[in-house]
C-alpha cells in the first residue's frame, strides 16, 4: 500500500513540475532562449514582407481584429506584406493558418532610417483576424508615461536566428531580458533617443536577432507591451543590449492612437 502510494505521489509531482515549466518553454532551447507554445503568447504573429528582389521576416503584435503593430523598417519598401497568427510552429499548414494580407501600411511619418527613431508601423489587415482568445488574442499596451526602470524584466519572442548569423527558427521562441540604463546603452549606441530603451544581459547571450525585429517586448506577468525589438548590433551578445522602442513615450503611444483608436 505505502509503494502504491509512493508511486502517486511521484507521478503527482512530475505533473506539477511538467505543467509549471511548460509556462515559458514548452519543450526546448530567439538567442539564448527556449522554444515555447503560440498558446502563451496568443499576441505574437509572423510577419512576411516580399518586393521583387527580396523578403524580410518579422515579428508583430495583435492590437485587434484589424490592426498589428510592428516596426516601420518591417513595411518600409515592400510592395507586399502578409502575416500569420495564432502559429507555434511555421511549418503547420497554410490551409489551418493561412497568410493575412494587409491592406495597407503605415510607418510613422517621423521614421528615420539612419537613427531608427520612432520605428513603428500598424498593419491595417485586409481581412478582421477571429480572436479565440487561446492562440489569437489582442495585446493590452503600456500606459503613456509609464515609468519602464532599469532592471524590468521584459520578454520578447519570435521566429528568427537562435544565434548570430545563424538559422532561422521554425518554432517560436522566447527569451526574458533586463532593461539597462541609458547611459550604460550610449556606450554601444550613440545614437539613442529618448523614444528608445535597451534590454539585455550582462552574463549571458540573450536577446532579439535578425528575423525578430517588429517582435514585442512585454512584461510576462501581466502580458503588457512595453515595447518593440528595433535594432541591436548582435544577436544577444554578452554586454551588447537589443534596443526597443519605447511605447511609454508619448510621442510614440499618442500616434498609435490616432491611427488605430487604440
């Protein structure tokens, strides 16, 4: 009897510790971090921008039925740009998740190429996505004026490079990363505004890569955007931060506002 209930206890906590880490990484090794499930975070899609020379991946996020939120370096010079949601895994059929079409783009009229600054687009889809709340669902974002503190663990999520110059993930990925003062950032990015905040880890390789930018960076706890992966000078390398566009920021929050309502 003692045996037979040994056995159901240890099955009990095998359970528990299963579902618990499943939380964050679903079943594996974005760079430095884990392949997860679309089911935690029902915000994200993939994004496909083509011209006649070339394509550009990217990540997004849901705002509602009609709107995505990305960057403007994601939608700029592309004559056609589509995306998916509610995808784990890039490989699942188009006939169950089939490609979006936006119906139109618009970056921010004050995008600058050079500096990246107020890089930040909405897609306007050319069909109303259907939320099931379960693997589609719309991100609430950051408040205007919101204080984001150095040391706020953000997580930021996508299909693109697990490391630099590497390949591409099928699966999406995620990674939680620590914001990093402003004067720390400079030192790598001299060219950083006010609309902008960095992420990264001192320690270890983590962060966004090539194929993530337009990615949102979210508090996890409480599934708020705070931000979108812009630029970075590596794939997550030690003492190089990814730097982000600040939603908090007025000047950033109030446009998305006025073009979505939101």
């Amino acid at each position: 009897m003692y045996r037979g209930l040994n056995i159901v206890f240890l099955l009990a906590i095998l359970h528990t510790l299963r579902d618990a880490s499943s939380s964050l990484n679903n079943d594996g090794k974005i760079a430095g971090g884990y392949v997860t499930n679309i089911r935690y975070l029902p915000h994200e899609v993939f994004i496909l921008s083509e011209n006649d020379d070339s394509t550009f991946q990217c990540g997004g996020s849901i705002l509602n039925e009609e709107f995505i939120l990305t960057t403007a370096q994601c939608v700029v010079g592309y004559d056609v740009v589509k995306m998916r949601a509610g995808v784990t895994d890039l490989r699942q059929s188009q006939e169950e998740k089939p490609f979006v079409t936006a119906n139109s783009t618009i970056p921010n009229p004050n995008y600058n190429e050079t500096t990246h600054d107020f890089n930040v687009a909405i897609i306007q889809l050319d069909e109303k996505l259907s939320l099931d709340g379960k693997t589609t669902k719309a991100i609430t974002l950051v408040d205007s004026g919101t204080d984001i503190s150095d040391g706020t663990e953000i997580t930021i999520s996508g299909w693109g490079a697990t490391s630099e110059n590497g390949n591409y993930s099928e699966e999406i990925r995620i990674v939680q990363v620590k914001v990093v003062s402003q004067t720390e950032c400079k030192k790598t990015y001299s060219s950083l505004t006010e609309n902008m905040f960095c992420a990264g880890d001192s320690d270890d390789v983590k962060g966004f890569c090539e194929g993530d930018y337009g990615s949102p960076a979210i508090i996890y706890s409480s599934k708020i955007q705070v931000g979108i992966a812009s630029h970075t000078m590596s794939c997550g390398r030690q003492g190089e931060p990814g730097v982000y566009v600040d939603l908090s920021k007025e000047a950033v929050r109030k446009w998305i506002t006025d073009v979505t309502g939101i």
